[in-house]
C-alpha cells in the first residue's frame, strides 16, 4: 500500500492501495503495534453487481441538547444494522452520506452516550462509523457519497482524507464541492453528485451556476455511459418529503430545483438515490423524471414523514409534483436485486435487524410498491 495521508494531531497514518482490474480478492496483511500481524480479505469488485445494497444516515447525533443514546442498540442500532446486511453477501454497497454525527462532548451524566468522542478526529470516526461498519466494510466494495455532515463546516476534513474519490493533499484548504463522477458498475453507471452544500430552504446565484455546472456534467455522463442504465446518487434528493402542518407532505431542495432548470439532465438517468430524510420513501413524478429513492434511515434519529405522499408541494417553480408516493419509517436499509424477468430490479426493504419488510419493483421506469393490505 502507498501513503495517502500522514499522521496528525487528528488522524493516523492512513496508506491505501490500487486494486488491479484484474484481481480475484485482496489480502490485507496489517502490522500491530504489539508484534505480529492481522489478516483481512476483502472483495474485490463484480463485473456486474446483481445485489445493490443502499443505506444512508448512519452516525449517531450528538449536538447540544439533541443526544441520540448511542450506547443503546435500540436507539441507535448501525452496528447490528451494518452486521445483518452483510450477511446478505451484496455486491456493492452505496452509503448516501452522513456518516459522522458526534458533533459536541456527551453531556455529563448521561449514561446514552457516555464517552463517545466527538468532532472531526479519528475515535469520532471510528465510533461512529468505521467500528460498527466493518462486517459490511468487508464483505463488499462501497460507493461513498458526501453528505451534509461532511461539508467543510463538520465532518469534511475527515471525510476528503476517509473516503473522498480523490487524491488527498493535507495542504489544500478543504473542498467545499467536488464534480459528479461516474463509477461503472456493469450494466448500471452510478453518477454521484457532491449536493452536500445544496440549502434546502434558500437559493445564492452562485450556489445555483456551481450546481447547474454539474447538471452540464450529468448530460455528458449520460452520453458517456451509452449503452447503460445512468442511476444517480446523491446526499441530499432534490425533490422529496417530510411531514409539515397538518401532516401535509411538504418538501424539495430550493437550490437544487432552482438549478435543474429544464430537467433536461434527467433524461438519461434512470434512477435517483438520495439519503438527508431520515426514513425510506419511494417516489414517482407526474414531470418526465426518473423515480426517486430516499434511504436515509440507517441509524440517525428519524424524521416524521406521511406513509402517503401524493399532493407533496414542493418549493421553486420546477413544476414538478407527485404522481405517486410513499414512506415507511423506521431503521433500515435496501437491497437492489436485478430481477431478468421484469427487466428491472426487485427492492427489498429491510428493518435494521435484517428483517425483510416491505418490497418494491423498479423496472420500466417506474418504482411500484403494492399494497401490504
């Protein structure tokens, strides 16, 4: 393995390594302080994913008075969540962002989150992230989305050195933004966008030219993966839902929609996955855009959402409504399954403790979820 970044008050040495296109497995062997060596096999990338695993929102908020109990597996439960869905055996995992939360000191006395760490530093990290992922960390290759949590201001400086797509350069100021890129992952291109920044509630003019740059780069994506099915991934989803007054479903990203302008960026992507609502909803437009998934109920407290979303009011003047939605609370996470017969995908909705909930079927594009009545 070669440096990526070295050791600072904050973090360790960190080395990563190019896997060979050509490679069956990897085989890690790693030096203990102690004497001796630990051995660790991980799973190199499938030439066609057939089992896509989906989950976001994973940390565990501690904030001033917000203290979600992360001694408590029932409060928060990522660490039994991340183990049952690796015994799914996936083949490629995308987290939606969010994965650092810790954001002040565990309030004295408060035996929930009795010393947790906190701020952007390597045990915040591994408390929150890294610890209770391995299972999942090891049974398949991830794709790492930025979240708002990891935007400059919180958790972005570990997230740029952690998990960030490129090279890290501890000289740099830390990026605020960075371009879509595509990861080709057999007949699907997974186009994923940094909106980490996008407000949900105000719009700048220059919030707005950086993002519809991106849009730009999404019609060129499109072009380049001719021949494959173009899913979007990203943090924050551009139009969705929580509860407002009166349980009303009410939501959407103002600075994205702002910059979406025509919405003719979306006419080559197929699929949109997002996190930021703390919940699973599944979404489809009455505008020609592709359907949205939410999942972002991976361990974060969970956000009020209405189980029916048609009528959902959204900011800006996208035009764009719902035709058809819904959201199902509680932890979880997804598990794509390609599905030959439908020419699609099967979506399996898990609770944290891997137990199969609602189904899902994404295929001529459209996600329908049929009645478990």
């Amino acid at each position: 393995m070669a440096e990526r970044a070295s050791a600072n008050g904050e973090f360790p040495l960190l080395c990563s390594l190019a896997i060979p296109a050509t490679a069956k497995s990897v085989t890690v062997d790693i030096a203990e302080p102690r004497g001796g060596e630990a051995v660790e096999t991980f799973s190199v990338p499938a030439a066609d994913p057939q089992r896509v695993l989906v989950l976001g929102d994973t940390g565990c908020r501690i904030k001033g008075t917000f203290v979600q109990a992360c001694n408590d597996p029932a409060a928060w439960p990522f660490a039994g969540l991340a183990a049952a869905a690796a015994a799914l055996k996936p083949d490629l995992v995308i987290h939606l962002g969010d994965y650092l939360y810790r954001e002040s000191p565990c309030p004295e006395g408060n035996a929930g989150c009795a010393g947790s760490p906190h701020g952007d530093n390597w045990e915040s990290w591994a408390a929150d992230f890294f610890a209770p992922a391995a299972p999942l960390l090891s049974a398949a290759p991830w794709i790492f989305v930025r979240g708002n949590h990891e935007d400059c201001s919180r958790g972005g400086a570990g997230y740029l050195r952690l998990l960030g797509p490129t090279a890290y350069d501890p000289a740099a100021p830390c990026a605020e933004h960075q371009p879509p890129y595509a990861v080709n992952a057999g007949s699907e291109t997974i186009a994923v966008m940094d909106n980490a920044s996008a407000s949900d509630t105000s719009v700048d003019d220059k919030s707005v030219a950086l993002y519809r740059a991106d849009f730009d780069a999404l019609k060129t994506l499109g072009m380049a993966s001719a021949g494959r099915e173009l899913w979007l991934a990203s943090h924050r989803p551009i139009w969705a839902a929580i509860s407002g007054p009166l349980g009303i479903p009410i939501g959407g990203n103002a600075t994205m929609i702002e910059a979406s302008g025509d919405l003719s960026a979306f006419r080559a992507i197929s699929l949109m996955l997002s996190g930021h609502i703390h919940t699973f909803e599944a979404i489809n437009y009455a505008a020609k855009l592709p359907p949205q998934i939410v999942a972002g109920h991976g361990g974060d407290s969970l956000d009020p959402t209405p189980a029916n979303l048609r009528g959902t009011i959204f900011q800006g003047h996208s035009g764009v409504s719902v035709k058809d939605g819904l959201s199902v609370n509680g932890f979880g996470f997804l598990m794509l399954r390609r599905d030959p017969v439908a020419k699609g995908w099967s979506i399996q909705l898990y609770d944290s403790a891997g137990t199969p909930e609602r189904q899902c079927q994404f295929a001529a594009g459209r996600v329908n979820c049929p009645s478990t009545n």
